[in-house]
C-alpha cells in the first residue's frame, strides 16, 4: 500500500509492450527508451494537502491524465509501476 503525503499525486503509469504488434521482442534499451517518453497514465490518489483545479472537473480515481515527464519519481508496488509527482505537474485530465 502506497500513502501519498503532502501535495504529492499518485499515477499508475501505462504499461510498456514488450514485444512489438508484429510479435518481436522489444529489447531492453527501447523499453526505457518508450518508458522515458511516456507522460500519460491513470490517477490514483493524492496526498491530503494536494489541490487540482481544472475548471468544474474534479478529478477522481481512474481518471486519464497526462503529466510532466521528467518531474516525478517512478516507484514499483509489486509489479505495479506507479509515478509519485507534485500535484501542479498535471497538465490535463484526458477524455
């Protein structure tokens, strides 16, 4: 179980193929490589002192989101990825 504090966010980040639609394995360097690049994912939950403003919209768990690529840190709960960043490195809910 991960708590969130202050005005941290929690994201599940998306999963990356490991083998390609034509059914080669990806290797490892362009695994990283597409992790890197990957800047979308599913909101989790916040931290008690984390404010989101987007208008009317609250958001709520397994909303999509896009976030900051290099402002975070990436954390593992399992086999779970997850991206723990400040809550202003948000940029939009998607739809």
């Amino acid at each position: 179980m991960i708590h969130v504090e202050g005005h941290r966010v929690l994201i599940k980040t998306d999963e990356i193929e490991e083998k390609t639609k034509f059914g080669l394995i990806k290797v490892a360097v362009t695994q990283e490589r597409e992790a890197r690049q990957k800047t979308e994912g599913t909101f989790v939950k916040m931290g008690p002192d984390a404010i989101l403003n987007f208008g009317n919209r609250q958001l709520k768990k397994g909303d999509r989101v896009a976030f900051v690529q290099y402002s975070g840190v990436e954390i593992m709960d399992g086999d779970k990825k997850y991206w723990i960043s400040n809550d202003e490195d948000i940029l939009a809910i998607i739809e």
